[in-house]
C-alpha cells in the first residue's frame, strides 16, 4: 500500500478535514478510485451540456446565475458531504452555465481561444496524471506545503481584486487586457500552481480510497477535481487572452 505523507491540498473541498470521522464500510458501499474517475466524467460531461447550452442561448445574466448558484452549491457540498450525489450535478450545471457564457465572451474577441484553453487544460491533467502515476512527480511534505501556500496566496489576490471591483478597481494583472511581461508572468505562476494542485487532488483521492471512506465521496472528489479544472481553465483562457493582446 502506498504511504502518503499528510492530507493535504490547496483544494479548498479537499482539505484536511474531508476524509476525518468515517468508520469502516462494506467493500461494496467504499470508495474506489475507478468510481471517482466514472464521476469526474460524468460531472464533467453534464457541464459541457451546460456549457454548450449557454454558449449558444448567450446572456451576461448566465456569468452571475452560475457564479452565485456554483458558490451556493459548493457550499453545501462542502458542509454537507453526504449529499454531493445530489449537489455535484448542480454544481456542474451552474458552472457550466457560466463557463459557457464566459467562453462565449472571450471567442468573441479572441477568434479559436476556447479551442485552445480546452486542449491545454486537459492536456496539462493528462500530463500531470503521468507523471504523478510514473512518479516523476512526488508530492512531498515540503511539495504539498509549498503548493498549500502559494494557493492561499493566489487566493487572497483574488479576494483583494473582488472587494475592489465594486468600486470599479481591480488589480491590474487580473485583467485579460494587460499584456505586461509582469502580467504574463503572473498568470503563468498562477497556472502552473493550479496545475500542481492536480497532483496534490490525485494523491489525496488516492489516500481516500486505501482509507475505505463511504462510496459518496466518489462525487465529493470529482467535485474537487472539477474545482481544480475549472480553475485552471479560465487562468488559460486569462492567459491566452494576454498573449494575444501582446501580439496584436
């Protein structure tokens, strides 16, 4: 059996505290890594739906719809984990209805964007995938700690460039529009965080699984991983975007 050195991710559903209190199950009510990848896909398959649908019933009212009523979800799945069978799907048709509209936004000034931001996520998840598999990635205590600390960093920006958007601010290098080496540098630091925080989702999944939690948790951890992808998407479509600005 593998031996994983803590729980720990910059995941905020896939804290400390996820797999805590749960007492043994029957082999057929537990937890399998098999059965967290069959509902990350079907997660990731009813928010393309969604996506897809709002992308061609375009509305602005669709970012705020999905962005309010993702954050509700998490939310609940997060305190009440029990019921992520139920919520999850919620979460990703809101999302969906929100990433279509987004990405609809972007193609519109940024021709092939979209394409290119789907590629690179998933390309990035199937590379990180392999290398956490074939070890050429370790998640170390050192690792996780660092990755934990960097995502709390990121977040805190984030929280900062919040507040001021409602006096019409932001902090500068989260706009798409500024094409600055130091605004490019910032998102590829931000990627390449949300990217590693998928090695430190795999290795906790993994760890939930050899410690036989209840079979729900299958979709508490594709929720998780859909936080994740979701994440780094937009930082791509965020990037893409600066990089284009810079050529043009």
């Amino acid at each position: 059996m593998r031996r994983h050195l803590s729980l720990r991710s910059g995941n905020p559903a896939l804290n400390k505290n996820s797999f805590k209190n749960f007492t043994d199950t029957s082999i057929s009510n537990q937890m399998t890594i098999d059965g967290t990848v069959n509902k990350t896909m079907l997660s990731l398959i009813i928010l393309f739906i969604s996506a897809y649908y709002s992308w061609n019933s375009f509305s602005q009212s669709f970012i705020v719809i999905g962005s309010i009523g993702g954050l509700i979800t998490a939310l609940i799945t997060i305190f009440k984990k029990h019921l992520a069978m139920y919520t999850v799907p919620v979460y990703a048709v809101f999302k969906g209805l929100m990433l279509g509209s987004l990405s609809y936004i972007f193609e519109s000034s940024y021709p092939g964007i979209v394409n290119q931001a789907i590629f690179l996520t998933f390309g990035i998840m199937g590379a990180l995938l392999f290398a956490y598999k074939t070890k050429i990635i370790n998640p170390t205590e050192n690792f996780k700690l660092g990755i934990f600390a960097a995502t709390g960093g990121i977040a805190i920006i984030y929280l900062i460039n919040f507040i001021m958007s409602f006096w019409g601010g932001g902090i500068s290098v989260m706009n798409p529009n500024n094409s600055s080496m130091f605004s490019i540098g910032f998102s590829f630091f931000v990627i390449i965080i949300a990217s590693l925080n998928l090695v430190l989702d795999f290795d906790f999944i993994e760890e939930a699984a050899e410690a036989r939690v209840p079979k729900y948790m299958e979709w508490y951890a594709a929720f998780g991983l859909l936080i994740t992808l979701i994440w780094l998407y937009i930082e791509i479509l965020r990037l893409l975007a600066k990089l284009q600005n810079r050529r043009s």
